[in-house]
C-alpha cells in the first residue's frame, strides 16, 4: 500500500506537531506518524513534553510549591491551616488530568487540520519512503515530498546506575512515584534533576544531589547560578559537586550508591534513586542506512542551518539535532522546516533561545553570559538588582533572588539578560523581545513600567547598567 503526502512527520511532540500544523496551514498535505499508544491503542500524542517531561514535571512542581506555602508560609499571610498533609495520588490524578486535556487538544488541532495520524512505528528508507511497522505488526509504506524527522530523545542511561523504574528510575519514573520517599538520591544537579529534587524536597523527602561536574550549572551564567545554588541549600537540597557515582546496588529495597569525590570514596543510601544526567536523539531504527542521513559526532542527525539533512526533501527537528533539547527550540524549527517546504524563508534565531529551570525560584537566561562574554574578549557593562528591593515581590512573600542586565560597553546594545527569582522565565523573556529588536539597556531606561511589578526589577537593572538605578545604592563604575 502506498499513499502520497506533501509532507509526512515522524513524531508528534512539540517540534512534529507543530510542524505538521504549520505546514497544513500553508495548504500541505500531511499525515503525521506516531509510536505512542495507550493501553486501548490509541495514538499517544504531544511526545515526551506533553507526556513525561515539561508538563507533568510543571504540574508536580505546582502542588508541591502549594503544599509548602501552605505548610511554611500561609501563617505569616494570617491563615491558619493546622498540619496540611500531601495526598500523593490526587496528586498524581490532577497532572494526568492536564496531561490529558492536552494531548488531547493536539489530537483536536490534528483533525482540525485535517491531518492524518497513522499508528506506528516509523522508519525512513530511501527517496523519500516512510515504512511503518502498526502495533499488530502489519507493515505499510508511504511516500511524500517532504519527509520531517522529530522523534525526540530518550533519558540517559549509566551502567553505574540500572534504571528498574522501581527502585533506580530515571525522569519518566520520577514522575509516577505512589507516595514520598523517605530519602531521595538525585544523579545530576541538571535542571532535570533540579525540578524533580525540588518537587519530592518540598513533599517532605530528603534529597541528596551528586553531581559530577565540580561546577553548579555552569551553562547558565555563574553569578545567577551561585545565587541559585546558595538559594536551594537554603531550602534543604544537598548539592555535592564533583561527586562522581562509580557503583549502585539495591539491597533489600535500599538502594546503595557509591561515590567518589576526589581520591576519596563515599556511600550513601536511598529509598529511590532518580537518574538524571541528560538525554540523547532517539534514533535507534528510524531511517535505512540508504536513507541518505547522516549523523554528527554527538550521535544527532546532521543538519544544516535550516534544518535541512543531507537527504533532498528529509528534514529533521527538535531534540534529534544539534542544540539544546528544549521544547519551545523544537516547535521554532518546525515552524521554520514548514515555512521552508513551503518556499518562504523564516530563519531560526539560534542566539536567543532562553534556557529555564522551572524551580522556585526560577532560573532562566538568554543571550550571553558574563563568562562567555569575558572568554571572547567582548567589553561589556552589567548592572544587577535584588527582588528584595521591589515592592511587589516584598508584598507577595517571594524576594529572593536578582535579575541581571549584561550590555554592550561601547554600543549599549543588550547581550545577555539573566534571573534566578519569581517569575523569572517571564522576565527574561520581557527583555528576550527587546534583544530580538537590537534593544540598548537606554532603551528599557526609558520605558515606563508599571507599579508595583516584578517587571520594575528589569527597568531597574537595565538602569544599573550605567549606575542609575533608583531604588539601590549604586555601585560607582570603574
């Protein structure tokens, strides 16, 4: 059986969605393959975002922010409360809940589109075929113009570590634990092993973080990640830096983890172990070895700058090439991939995708870091200014943390904004816009802000800049 397409998508998660979307708004064809299924076999859309990743990690990371405001905090608002107690499995039901009502809603954006999803396992062959294996085992082959690799990634596994999903799992597992562990061990003090540490930390667990690397987050920029490492021992998360795990065995439910830091050796023991050291393209069987693609050095499809493989007509997006394994990447390049099908070009800002990690407070950045900047020899000017100082996070109870500006020295121009604080991946993304336009920190001086926000700590950052700030005492510039 061959069926013809404009286009066909492998993959369904935030880049293969959105791309297919795109492209039947732009009057394409399209049918879109998906492995995925639930236990009545039907298609299982949204991929791991929607799935196992950033939704039900947010919608944990919710509640369990809830419950300790109400455990910790409520008092000093005057609401009394008695003993608030966590129940895991409503818990539990609410994020299915709102993973549900959104993959759902990619099925109804799928029809309205009139897209077709075929059921299966999809693999590409040669000029531009796509074969596909249905759950029965039946085998099907379909052609298009235009063939869009978005399967996505899948956790990292370590041999130190075997995940089982019962005592040793890795972010899907964490994300489905049946009641709070009385001692949690992390590996990677990522922002995957952040969030999900954070979530079963604020639920009563005592959790242990080992991280190899002897530096925290040393992708985001070092002051604002200083400020979050300082903020999250404040909040009782153990962060052990170049804390490499060499061995793990589970002994009667107990899982022993052994590490080393330096010449010396360490074991701890865990209730559960969540193993987080990053993710890697899922591309295990997805295209014949005649298909034309080829891969780079980090074990992602090779592309060029629009996404383009080296196979007339085959694309691929999101997490399965080069780049950062983020969502709202994904989605951008599928937009991209379809704007380019259609014969429009839509280049992709790669230098200003904002990187957030969703803990409280947040952490999120765009742009260049000081470190960056200092490495390329690039003179700049920073100015910084504290929550502590605006009203409204003072009138919220949520102070901590700061925003920072990071600007041109001689131009002016805006090169990196970063934040660790309330709302900071809103913030960041405030000045995000303003960096897209060519936006200098005089710029955001001379805008009004309205009062009392959160959104006055990036007027008065961008005013520090040159040591104007209102509200602080302004350090004198060298």
């Amino acid at each position: 059986m061959t069926a013809a397409y404009d286009v066909i998508v492998i993959g369904s998660g935030p880049a293969g969605y959105v791309c297919a979307i795109r492209c039947a708004q732009l009057g394409k064809k399209v049918a879109v393959v998906e492995q995925w299924a639930d236990d009545k076999g039907k298609p299982v859309l949204g991929g791991t975002c929607l799935n196992v990743g950033c939704i039900p990690s947010k919608a944990l990371l919710d509640s369990s922010h809830k419950f300790l405001e109400a455990k910790e905090h409520f008092s000093d608002h005057g609401i009394g409360l008695g003993d608030p107690q966590i129940n895991v499995a409503t818990m539990m039901q609410r994020k299915d809940q709102i993973v549900g009502q959104l993959t759902g809603g990619v099925a109804g954006l799928l029809k309205h589109n009139q897209i077709d999803v075929v059921q299966g396992r999809g693999k590409l062959l040669a000029n531009r075929k796509v074969e596909v294996q249905a759950p029965d085992g039946s085998e099907a082959v379909y052609e298009a113009e235009n063939i869009v690799l978005a399967a996505g990634s899948l956790p990292i596994d370590i041999p130190v570590a075997p995940v089982d999903q019962v005592h040793i799992v890795d972010s899907t597992g964490a994300l489905v634990f049946d009641a709070v562990p009385e001692r949690l061990g992390v590996i990677g003090a990522g922002v995957i092993g952040l969030e999900l540490g954070s979530v079963w930390g604020r639920l009563g667990a005592e959790v242990v973080l080992l991280e190899a690397m002897d530096s925290f987050l040393p992708s985001m920029d070092a002051q604002i990640a200083k400020e979050g490492q300082k903020l999250f021992k404040k909040q009782g998360l153990d962060i052990r830096l170049g804390a490499r795990v060499t061995g793990s065995e589970v002994v009667d439910g107990k899982v022993h983890v052994n590490y080393a830091t330096g010449d010396e050796t360490h074991t701890e023991i865990f209730d559960r172990l969540i193993v987080s050291v990053g993710r890697r393209a899922q591309t295990g069987e997805l295209f014949a070895e005649d298909s034309g693609v080829t891969m780079d050095e980090r074990g992602c499809v090779f592309v060029n700058d629009v996404c383009s493989t080296e196979a007339p007509g085959v694309w691929a997006i999101g997490d399965m090439v080069r780049g950062p394994m983020l969502a709202h990447k994904g989605s951008e390049e599928g937009v991209m991939v379809a704007e380019q099908i259609a014969g429009h070009h839509h280049p992709l800002n790669y230098d200003l995708i904002p990187s957030i990690i969703y803990t409280h407070p947040e952490i999120a950045g765009v742009g260049k870091t000081e470190q960056e900047l200092k490495a390329e020899g690039v003179k700049f000017k920073v100015g910084t200014f504290p929550f502590a100082a605006i009203g409204r996070a003072l009138a919220a109870g949520d102070s901590d943390g700061m925003i920072k500006i990071i600007a041109d020295e001689n131009t002016d121009q805006l090169l990196g904004a970063h934040c660790v604080g309330p709302s900071a991946a809103d913030l960041v993304q405030q000045l995000l816009i303003a960096m897209e336009f060519g936006s200098s920190a005089e710029d955001i001086q001379m805008m009004v802000f309205g009062h009392p926000t959160l959104s006055e700590a990036v007027h008065e950052a961008a005013l520090a800049v040159d040591g104007k700030a209102i509200h602080m005492a302004n350090r004198k510039k060298r």
